[in-house]
C-alpha cells in the first residue's frame, strides 16, 4: 500500500518534497500536545500548490491511505499529530499573500500565510486582520480557519469565524472546490465555507482563505489590575461584562505564570499577586479614558489590591508580551497538560474556584492563563518530567475540568480543537443525534474516512487499500 501510494504522489510532487527518512518525518509529526499520541507516517509531503494537494489527497483516496494535513504544528489538542501509515501534508510553504484588496477589505492568502505576517502585509494598506492566537508569531492561517483560532482581541472582535469569506478546500475525495464568496452578504445555499472552520483538518483541507479586513484600530489604553485571589479576579471579569463594558482585551494571567516568565525572561513581573488581569480598551480619546476608569472601579470593587490605568505604553507592552509568553515558559518546567474550557462569563469566578479545588485535591499545579473576558480559560496541569503518578492524577483532573466546564454550561474547549485530547470530553458534551449528525457530515465529505481519521471523534471510514 505504502509503496503504491508514494509512486503516484511522486508523479505530481518532486522528490525532494517527499520526506522519508525518519529522523526528518519526526519533527513534522506532532504540534505542542506533548501528552497526546503520536503515530508514524509513511511520508511528510510538502506542498507547494493546491493542485499538488489535490493530487496527493486523490492518491490517498484510491489507496485508503490517512491525510494528516499540517499548518506550523503549534496546535495544543494533537489535532495534527500523525496516525500510523499516514501521509502528514504540511501547507507551510503555501505562504503567499494572492491579495489584498483595500475596496472590498478583503486578503486572499494561501493557507501557510503566518498569523502575524498577514497582519503585517494589511497594515501597510491601513487594515487589520484581528483575529490574534498568542502563538500569531507561528501559527498558520490555514491552521487558524481549522480550529477556527480565537486570541487576545477577540472579545471585542471576534475569532477566525467571524473573518472568513471564502475558502478554496479539497475535499475528502480530491476534488478542488471554492466555498463561500467575496461579497459583503450571499445566502445562495448552505454555509459549507462556515462548516469547514473549525473542523480540523477532518472535512477538508484548506488551500486558500479569502479574509475580511477592518480598518486598524485606534491605539489602545491598557487596565491592570493585581488580586490576591484567583476567584476575585474571575469575580472583576463578571463585572466588567456586567456593567456592559466590552473591552479589546481581557486576559488573566496567574502567580505560576508570572513567576515562569520572571525566571525565564527576567522581565520584574512577579508582583507578589495571586492573579492578573490585563484589560485593553479602543475606543479613542476622553471615551476611551473614561472606559478604562469604569473597569479600574470594576477591579476594585471586586477586590484588587491594586488597579491602575497605564501610563507608559512601553510597560503596558511589555505586559501583554508576558501574556503571550506564559505557555512557552511554563513548558519549561515540564509537560504541560493544556485545557480550553468556555464558560459563561458569568460562571468565570466558579469554574476558576473549582480549578483551584481540583488542583489541591489532586496535588498538582495547576497554572492558569485565560483569554477571560470571553470567559475562555486555559488551566494547564504541570507535572514534573518522570512523576508517573503525577501524570495519572493530572489526566484525572483533565477530565474532572472538562466535566465542570459541561456542568456551567460551557464547552470542553473554546478554540484549541477537540483533536485527540478532548475525545472523551466531545462525546460527554453533545447529545448522541448531535454526534451522530457530525459523523454524517463526516461520511458525506470523506466517505472513506481519510481525512484526519482519529481526531475529534472516531473514524467512520475505512482506511484500506
Ligand atoms: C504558545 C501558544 C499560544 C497559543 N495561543 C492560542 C490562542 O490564543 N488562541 C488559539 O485559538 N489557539 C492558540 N494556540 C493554539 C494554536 O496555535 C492554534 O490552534 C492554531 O490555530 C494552530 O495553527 P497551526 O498553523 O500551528 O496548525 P497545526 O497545529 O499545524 O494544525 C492544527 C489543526 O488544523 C489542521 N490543519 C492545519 N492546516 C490545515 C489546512 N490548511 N487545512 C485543513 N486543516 C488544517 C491540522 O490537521 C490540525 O487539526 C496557541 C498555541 C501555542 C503553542
């Protein structure tokens, strides 16, 4: 089988994009779930092309052979981790910017385009492309629309979702087919363009985006608040959304993380607080200040020991650059078993109340940093490398958080992807027909089951020769 399908995809991709050893295929066949399974792939095909997609996913087809399509591999459910016997289709040299259109506020991009450089190419035609993962240095776009990637400014502006117009997918059979449209509205069928967002990698594979833009923002002022208690800072995020305040940004950042950061980058962030909330406000001028000294009040009152407005851009900068550097530097100090849990905002002070509990009763550290304002949280279980007992409890726990996020009326995960992690997590949280209506799509999309088997729920198709 694994012969017969590498010859065909040889007629239509060079050699030299058609990696086999294994000691190159390894470091192409997982993203950052350190704790989620990983198989071996028969090759890493690099393509250059849609065309080259195409024929490389029709070749699997004939032959029943697994697709594990690949962005940057920054994903943190094991989304694009491979399966035995597969071929792991990496997209990142697909990395050109097609257009950028400043009449409609529109970029087309192929699917390699890094988060961070479409932002850049936008901004010299005075656009913004928002949607903003922390992992925007690395991760792909076309990784973004698969796990339809939230970040930092999406509680005012939304996720990936909210930007995707257009998207050029082969489908589970090799066919070449444009989803969606440029025009500012269009009902004409159903939303296939919207289905394939956030369906990681299991529908289809991405092979351009066409985005919608905004103008770029005003510039920002930046609320930070210190809390002695973890529960209180979850208690601030509730007012805020309660005194109908929508900030650009509001992240929590806990004791763990501030300490993990300090000790990697020598920053002077460790404050002595348990938590820190980090809030970013848009709106220009006095409307902007005044918005900004509603939340301080909000932070007081819900028991900052300190909240201020910042004064020194430079400082406020360096403050979301911490933020944004907290997974990275915790993963320094060992595996880090990631959640992603969404709950109402209303329930933020609960659920980090009950992470706290889950967290003693278990003995284990659980870190906590949050894109709070959407009451997205992202507790990340630390255990020390070789602690196998730490590791049981720790997987104990997961699965206790995804339970109580089910139990608040949120979902098992907000914008990582249910990948191989949250198997278990998806089934406990939709009803049956809801699941069995996936598996459908699936079915109708993938009929062999080639894309992405494994992942999000279990394959539906046969993969044989
Ligand atoms: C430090 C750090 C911070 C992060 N912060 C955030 C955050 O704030 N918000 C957030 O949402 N995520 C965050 N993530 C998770 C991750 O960056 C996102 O899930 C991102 O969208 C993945 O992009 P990628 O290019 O790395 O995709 P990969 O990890 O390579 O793949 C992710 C999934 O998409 C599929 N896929 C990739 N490309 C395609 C394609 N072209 N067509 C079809 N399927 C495809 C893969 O099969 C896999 O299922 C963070 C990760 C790290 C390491």
């Amino acid at each position: 089988m694994g012969v017969a399908v590498l010859d065909e995809v040889l007629e239509h991709v060079p050699a030299e994009r058609v990696l086999r050893d294994p000691a190159v295929t390894a470091g192409l066949s997982a993203d950052q779930a350190v704790w989620a399974p990983v198989g071996v792939p028969l090759a890493v095909v690099r393509a250059r092309s849609a065309e080259e997609v195409r024929a490389v996913v029709a070749a699997c087809y004939r032959h029943g052979v697994p697709v594990v399509p690949r962005g940057a591999g920054t994903g943190l459910s094991g989304g694009a981790n491979a399966t035995d016997g597969c071929i792991v289709l990496g997209l990142d040299r697909m990395d050109a910017v097609v257009e950028i259109n400043a009449l409609e506020r529109l970029a087309v991009v192929q699917p390699g385009v890094v988060n961070d450089d479409l932002r850049a190419a936008v901004a010299e035609h005075g656009l913004w492309y928002p949607p903003d993962p922390a992992s925007s240095p690395w991760s792909t776009i076309g990784g973004n629309v698969a796990t339809n990637a939230g970040g930092l400014r999406c509680v005012k502006y939304g996720v990936t979702r909210d930007y995707v117009l257009e998207l050029e997918v082969v489908t589970g059979t090799g066919e070449l087919v444009r989803l969606g449209r440029r025009t500012a509205k269009g009902v004409a069928g159903f939303d296939l363009a919207g289905l394939m967002v956030g369906s990681e990698g299991a529908l289809g594979i991405v092979t351009e985006v066409t985005v919608r833009l905004r103008p770029l923002p005003p510039p920002a002022v930046t609320v930070a608040g210190h809390f002695d208690s973890l529960v209180d800072a979850g208690s601030a995020v509730r007012a805020v959304g309660a005194a109908g305040i929508t900030p650009a940004a509001l992240e929590l950042v806990d004791r763990h993380c501030l300490q993990a950061v300090d000790a990697w980058k020598n920053m002077g962030l460790s404050v002595g607080a348990e938590a820190v909330l980090l809030a970013r406000v848009d709106e220009p001028g006095a409307t902007g200040e005044a918005i900004a000294d509603r939340i301080v009040e909000c932070f007081e009152t819900a028991g900052a020991g300190w909240a201020a407005r910042s004064t020194d851009a430079a400082e406020a900068e360096a403050l979301f650059a911490a933020r944004r550097l907290a997974y990275p530097a915790l993963e320094r100090l060992g595996p880090v078993l990631t959640e992603d849990v969404c709950v109402p905002k209303e329930h933020v002070p609960e659920m980090l109340g009950r992470i706290e509990k889950l967290a003693a009763g278990y003995d284990l550290t659980i870190a906590n940093i949050a894109h709070a304002g959407d009451g997205n949280l992202h507790p990340l279980i630390i255990v020390a490398p070789g602690d196998d007992d730490a590791r049981v409890r720790a997987q104990a726990a997961f699965e206790e958080i995804l339970d109580a996020a089910i139990f608040l009326g949120g979902t098992v995960t907000g914008e990582h992807g249910v990948g191989l992690l949250k198997r278990g997590g998806l089934e406990r949280e939709m009803a049956p027909e809801v699941l069995a209506m996936h598996r459908a799509v699936k079915a109708a999309l993938d009929p062999r089951g080639i894309l992405n088997p494994g992942k999000v729920f279990d394959p539906v198709g046969q993969s044989t020769e």
